[in-house]
C-alpha cells in the first residue's frame, strides 16, 4: 500500500503538526470543535520530504489521492472545478511543523481561469468581484508559483488606476478589472514564452510543487536557522475551499489575538479591513481598523468572534493568534496558533492565566522562552532623556526597547553597516521577508506604513527587538536615501532613537537605562525559583556590576576576574610597573600599592553579596592585554621604576609572546611569581576577616585559573594556604575557606580525579576549554568562523553554544572523574555559555551545581535551570 500523503480536516488533530504541520493540525482541530472553519484537506509534510528526493515518484501517488480530495471538496460545497456556474475556488497555504511568519507563500482564488471568473460571476452576481479575485490570483500564482516579480502587474495596476484618475484599487470597476486581467495574461505570457495555466487542477499541482519548493528558498533557510528549525522537517500543503473577504462592506477579512501580544493585557488585540483578501493585513497595504470597532460594524459577528477566541484559548490552554474572513456576514477561521509575544506579554499572560486557572505555575515557566527574556532586560530610554527631548513622528508600540542608531535604508546596507561595527537602525517604508538579515543586524526597525500585525511587527517581536511601526508622518525614500519628516530631512549619517514601548521617533542619540523588573516579572521569577534547584550566579568584577547582578536575582558570585580589577588607569599603571619588575624588590613595592586597593574591592564585593558565595579568581591576564604600548606611558613608567625607557622597552620586549592565550597566563604567573598569588590571597582573607569582625560570615572561595597538572595546581595551592596561615596568625582569626580550580584545559579535564584531591570546586571555564578543545583561538576565530556557519560546518557557533560532543565530553569526564575522587566536590560554569539556555539545561542534567553568566543572563539562566528541572521531572 502506498503512503498516505493527504488528510481531509475531519482525520486530523492539533496533535498531528510534525505531519500536517502546525496550520493544518489546527484547522483539523477547528473543524472537530465545530468551529467555523471552511472545509479542505492537507498534503503531508511527508509529502514534501519525498518531494525533495524524487519529485516524479511522489507526483504518481500523490495524484489520485488529491483528485479524491479535490471531488471530496466539491462535493462538500456543491461547487465544481472550473465551472461556468458556479466554481469550487481553493487557497492554497503552505504550513510547517514549527510556525514560520512570512517565510511562506500563499495563493488565494485558485481555479478561476477564463470559464470559471464567468461562473463566479454569475453565481455572486457580482462581475467587479469575480474579475477582482481574476487578476488578483494572477498575480499571486505568477509570483509564488512561477516566480515572476510582482511589481510587473503593479505596474499594470498602478497604471490603470491613474488612466482612469482613481486612487484606490476598490474604485476600478468591472470593465477596468477585465481589462486588467488581459493585461496580466499578456504580461504572463510575454514572461513565461506560454498561456496561463487554464487547468485548475495544473494550476493546483504547480501551486502545491511551489509551496513545497518555498520551505527550500533562502528566506526560509535563514529563518530556520535563526530559530533553530531542523531543516529535514518539511512544509504541509493546506488547500482549503475559499471563502472572500471582499464581497463588499458586510465582507472583510483580519488578524487578532486573544489576548495582547505586545502587554499580555486579557482584552482582545487586532485588526480588520472591510471589503479586502487574505494578506492585505498582514502585508500593511491599508491601515486596518481596530478589532473592537468590529463591535460597531457587524455587532454578531463580533460576538461570535469573541466567543470563539475564548474557547480557542481555553482549548489550548494558551492565547490565540487568529486568521478570519467575514464572507457576507458570516464568520469564518483561517488559522488559529499559539501567538508570538513579547516577553513582556508573555510574562504576564503566564501569570494571569495560572490566576485564571487556565493553566499550573509549573506550565506557566514552561511557557516563557528564556532567550526572550531578553527583551524584558533590554534597556530604556532614561527619564531625562525623555523629558529634554521632544519625539518628532510617532508610530505603533511594535516592539519594545529602546534602540539608538544610525539611518539605513535598505537591509543590505543595515547587515553591511552593522557587521563593520556601525550602530544602525533600519527605517523601511514597509518590510518584508526579504529584509529579515537587515532587521536581525540592526538595532531596531522603523517602519512607516504597516499596523501592530504588519510583517516588521510581527517578525521584531519574535526576534525581542525594538520596532515602531506605521510611523505615518516618516517619508522614506530609499532611491535617494532620505527620509522626511515635516520640512526636515535626515539621511544615513544621522542618528535616531526609537522608543519601541511607546511607538515615539526621536532625532540624535537618547542615553538609555537598565531596566526595572517588577510586578508579574518578580511573581513569575518566584515560581522560577520554586521549581529550580541548580543555582545561578553571576560573573562580576566591580561593586557596580554586583548590584546589577542582585538586582538580576544572581545567588551567588562564581567569577570575579581579578584583572579586571585593574583597568582603572590609577590601577593599571601599578599592574605594569608589577609585570614588568625585573627584580622581587621592585615587583613587591608594586604589590604593596595594590594590596590596598584589592582588599578594599573585595570588602567592598562581599559586604554587597552577604552571606551569599563568593569565588575570586587568582589573576590571569593574558600579559598582552596589560602591557603599556604608548611612549607617554613607556616613560612614566620607566620614571618611576628608574630605569631607561629603553630597558622598558626591552622589558616589554621579553614579555611579547607569539601566542600569548597559550603563555604566560593564569597559574604559570603564579609559579613564576608567588609573590603575586600570595599578596591576593591575603587581600581576600583580610577582607573576609574584617566582614566576619563585621557580623558578615564571609566563606572565600580562592579559585586558581588554568592549571593543567597536579603538581603545577599543588605548588600554588601551598603557596596560597601558607600565606593564608600568616594571615590567620597575625589576626588572631582562622576562617573557613575553600580552594578550588577552573578546568579550562583538556589535560585538567582529563586528569580531574587527581586534581580533584586537592580541589573543594571546579568551575568550568567553558571559554577557554572551547578555545582548547578545537585548537580555534577565541580572539581570531571571528575571521573565519562565521563562514563555518555560513557553510554549515558548525551548526553554532561553539563560543555561545556549548560544543556537546566535544567539549561537553570533557566536561562530562571531568565531573565523573571528579566526584569519584571527591564526592563532596562542588561543581559550577563560569565561561560565556552559563547564560545561553541550552547549555544550562544541558549542564542541570550533567549534575553541575551551579552556571555563572553575566548579571543581564541570570534571569535567563534561571529560566532554563528551571525548565530543565520540570522537564526533568515530568519525564
Ligand atoms: C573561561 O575561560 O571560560 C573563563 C571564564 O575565563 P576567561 O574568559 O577569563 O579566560
Ligand atoms: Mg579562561
């Protein structure tokens, strides 16, 4: 028996998407609800994965099995295919597993050819309407199906329009669309070398092969790898019996959801537009009217609308984006799916639905995606900023942030600028999928036309980025690379602000803040917290950073770079003069300067965590990075250190390192130099000793950075404790402390049974051990990784997302060989990957304790800790 490739909407369920795809499955769903929805049939996502390996084959059992389907259809509506009576019309939509926004093509009117548009007219006793839906499917199937640009029959449009002095497409009547539809086969046929296809149901398999071949296009490949879509999945094929928004002013057609996808607000959000088809909302074409003056226009179908979201949300447990179509005053489903939100949104829809009792705390962290917090983190403008500046256009709250860039007109020119550095914001008359690389470089997009369902809406809040959209007063010309607003013109050197929460334009560059989390953002971390059990801490080097980092939730501090201490200009002066002594003396003076000012940043550090963990790295400074470059500081130096500048320079010289990531860093500093791992010891213990003298029970954590080898570890270690022990003397105080190392080399990875004997913790320094681990350096592998991503050699990029196989490996042996050695051997992250969510659910499951990431991170990280946690559980 062959394979079955095509479901009627009666077979399926919503729990069928991975085969029908996600608009199939839920139109399947909508039909067994006994919600409106008009009847039709799915070809498989099967279907289109044969397609791609033997296109022919698939044609010849796909054949009958759509013929079936199509007499199905017919039957059901009492219509016929090319009837000059009155004939079955089809869209036809594509619809994949995962939902893709505007990556797919959609062909609307399908099966009108010469015949048909007289049935139609005939049946509706409406001719402008017929030859309307005529030429609009033209278009559309000569553009998705045979690939021709539209613009050839705008201009056809655009052109009759102005020879009959009208400005809108509605005010062109019967005899004016007939025409046009002569012109646009002319214009097909002059394209293609041949007629328009006439046969619906040859119109039908090229739309079907079209569809299929729209999931291999660069659009849709870029959106699957932005989102992390697998690529094998393959797109459905719905083909669904029409129904017509644009028979007139009780007809129309629109996009909403059930709640607010911008706020979260319980209220329904959309829009409609009386008298117009399919994507004329989604495209931005007309501004749409609000959903609620709905209520005023057609009050029943209104209510049933409401009524039908309500149970669509309360089915699905979930809020609901909507497709519908108003055919003569009766109310039709096109779609239904979970709907994109903001973070913000979703936030807050996950809190008032467990309220609702829609649905249980532990559903409610499941539903919000820990990399979309991310636009919940993203700063502001500052009150000040607001009040000196005046907004000069405003437009709709797509997507909030605040975003301060300079003008680019074109994606191309937004991706190029961005990439070379450049801070950019893309202002587009309107977007389209073709703009997505533009819009995921730029640091927000402005759009002039186009409502809060518009595709820069729509795409900019999937992607957490700041959007205004349908700013009305903006005039774009991107021939001329301008854009006007009232009698001023700004062009690509100027800079703007965009305030995404509020839909305010501003000209020149507005400061921005952190942001404020409270209200549902604390209740909902509260249930992240009740469900996590891995702990998160954050990487933070100075007091400023501390209190971001508490203010973010951070349990704990699991990487203070002491380095980093140090880029202060009066600091780093003595870091140099420390490095470059040529004898203990100088080095020593040096270290007594900087001994203060260490004990002082860690008193300060752990006065600010309480009684909450604190690890402090040993320095490691890639040596590089430290050493002076300018004369001016060569001399100062060389003044103070009384010695020739020219001995400088040769000091400077003897330090430069060929590969300094694999030099002179970490604790090799510290087995050449003790003295330098001695004097932070003592900063932290004195430190530590005057908290406890303050009623704060500081427990320091000493962490010493790239060991490789016991022997090397245990030199420093003792060097370490017998400096603490002369502390401990000189107080009069002993306090408890733990020592432990960072496992950034293989070789420690590999040997961690014995390091673990003389360790309390590991900390991960994934960083590093990426770097190691591929032999790929972390400071050059921009030059070239970015075409392994290209070329799809690496599917990630493995400095943000942690390298499983490889590097998790040696991760993986480290824990195991480490707590076989140790079994009370504390173990946590502190590379970049303990903010990135798949790293952390992954590591939760490895049995780490705890990931450390950068204080904007930790609410992520929470996030995914808890996630992991849950998903855990409900296996
Ligand atoms: C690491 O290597 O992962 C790490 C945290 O240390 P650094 O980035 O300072 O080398
Ligand atoms: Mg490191």
């Amino acid at each position: 028996m062959t394979e079955k490739y095509v479901y009627s909407f009666n077979e399926g369920n919503k729990d069928m998407r991975s085969l029908l795809g996600g608009k199939g499955a839920n139109l399947a769903e909508m039909t067994t609800m006994g919600i409106s929805v008009p009847y039709g049939f799915t070809v498989t996502t099967d279907a289109c994965t044969r397609f791609y390996k033997e296109d022919e084959k698939l044609w010849e059992d796909l054949n009958n099995e759509v013929s079936e389907h199509i007499k199905d259809l017919e039957k059901e509506n009492g219509k016929t295919f090319g009837s000059t009576e009155d004939p079955l019309l089809v869209s036809v939509r594509s619809g994949a597993p995962i939902s893709m926004p505007g990556m797919m093509d959609t062909i609307l009117n399908l099966g009108l050819n010469d015949d048909a548009v007289l049935g139609l007219a005939k049946k509706t006793e409406n001719e402008r309407f017929a030859y309307d839906s005529y030429r609009r499917f033209i278009q559309m199937f000569s553009d998705v199906a045979m690939g021709l640009d539209k613009n050839n029959f705008e201009k056809l449009l655009t052109a009759k329009k102005n020879d009959r002095g009208v400005e809108q497409d509605t005010e062109l009547n019967a005899d004016d669309l007939k025409e046009l539809v002569e012109e646009y086969k002319e214009k097909y046929k002059e394209l293609k070398g041949e007629d328009f296809p006439q046969e619906p149901r040859e119109q039908l398999d090229l739309a079907i092969s079209a569809v299929f071949k729209s999931w291999g296009n660069d659009r849709a490949i870029l959106y699957r790898k932005l989102n992390d879509i697998d690529d094998a999945m393959g797109t459905a094929v719905n083909i669904q019996s029409m129904v017509f928004g644009n028979m007139g002013d009780t007809s129309g057609t629109g996009v909403a959801f059930s709640r607010n996808p911008a706020t979260g607000e319980n209220k329904l959000f959309g829009e409609y537009l009386i008298n117009a088809q399919g994507e004329d909302v989604v495209a931005g074409v007309r501004t749409p009217q609000e959903i609620h003056t709905l209520n005023e226009a057609m009050p029943e179908v209104y209510e049933e609308f409401a009524t039908t979201a309500k149970k669509l949300e309360d089915h699905y447990h979930d809020m609901q984006d909507m497709e519908f179509t108003i055919q003569e005053g009766k109310l039709f489903l096109l779609q239904t799916r979970n709907g994109k939100r903001t973070a913000h949104a979703a936030v807050k829809a996950a809190v008032d639905m467990v309220e609702e009792g829609l649905i249980d705390k532990k559903e409610a962290v499941l539903r919000v995606n820990p990399k979309d917090l991310d636009g919940l983190l993203h700063p502001t403008f500052t009150n000040e900023a607001m009040k000196e500046n005046q907004a000069v256009a405003q437009g709709l709250a797509a997507s909030p942030g605040a975003a301060v860039g300079k003008i680019a007109f074109t994606a191309k020119d937004a991706a190029k600028r961005a990439s070379d550095g450049e801070q950019v914001i893309l202002i587009r008359e309107e977007t389209s999928p073709e703009d997505l690389e533009g819009m995921v470089k730029a640091n927000g997009i402005l759009t002039a036309r186009g409502g809060m369902t518009s595709h820069a809406a729509v795409v900019a809040r999937g992607m957490g980025k700041c959007c205004v959209s349908g700013a009305s007063e903006v005039h774009v010309d991107e021939d001329e690379g301008t854009m006007r607003i009232g009698d001023q013109v700004y062009t690509k050197d100027d800079t703007i602000s965009l305030d995404g929460s509020t839909g305010d334009v501003y000209i020149g560059s507005l400061e921005t803040q952190s942001p404020q989390l409270e209200g549902n953002f604390g209740t909902f971390m509260g249930w992240v917290d009740e469900f996590r059990d891995m702990k998160i801490r954050t990487n933070a080097d100075t007091p400023r950073d501390v209190e971001q980092a508490l203010d973010f939730g951070a349990e704990g501090i699991g990487l203070c770079r002491t380095e980093h201490m140090f880029f202060k200009e009066d600091r780093i002066f003595q870091v140099r003069k420390m490095i470059l002594a040529n004898d203990l003396e100088t080095r020593k003076s040096a270290l007594d300067k900087i001994l203060p000012m260490q004990e002082d940043d860690f008193y300060q550090i752990y006065t600010l965590m309480g009684d909450k963990p604190v690890t402090v790295r040993l320095l490691d400074p890639p040596l590089h990075e430290f050493l002076p470059r300018g004369e001016a500081e060569i001399k100062d130096l060389a003044l103070d250190l009384n010695i020739e500048p020219a001995r400088v320079r040769e000091r400077i010289a003897e330090l430069e390192e060929v590969n300094p990531m694999l030099g002179f860093r970490g604790l090799r500093l510290g087995v050449r130099y003790p003295e330098i791992s001695r004097m932070q010891a003592r900063a932290i213990m004195q430190a530590a000793i005057h908290c406890h003298e303050d009623g704060i029970e500081v427990v320091p954590e000493i962490m010493i950075p790239l060991s490789s080898d016991v022997k090397e570890l245990k030199y420093v270690i003792d060097e370490v404790n017998d400096e603490i022990q002369k502390v401990f003397e000189e107080k009069g105080k002993e306090i408890k402390y733990l020592v432990g190392t960072m496992i950034e080399i293989p070789r420690a990875a590999i040997t961690a049974d014995e390091i673990a004997e003389i360790t309390d913790f590991f900390s991960f320094g994934t960083n590093d051990l990426t770097q190691m681990t591929f032999g790929l350096s972390r400071d050059d592998a921009g030059k070239f990784l970015p075409l392994y991503l290209e070329k799809d050699l690496f599917a990630k990029d493995p400095f943000q997302v942690l390298d499983q196989k490889g590097v998790g490996f040696l991760v993986e042996t480290a824990v195991e060989k480490g707590r076989s050695a140790n079994k009370d051997l504390h173990l946590g992250i502190c590379g970049e990957h303990g903010g990135e969510p798949s790293t952390v659910k992954y590591l939760y499951n490895v049995g780490l304790d705890y990931a450390s990431c950068s204080p904007f991170r930790v609410p992520i990280a929470k996030l995914a800790a808890a996630q992991a946690a849950i998903e855990k559980e409900n296996k």
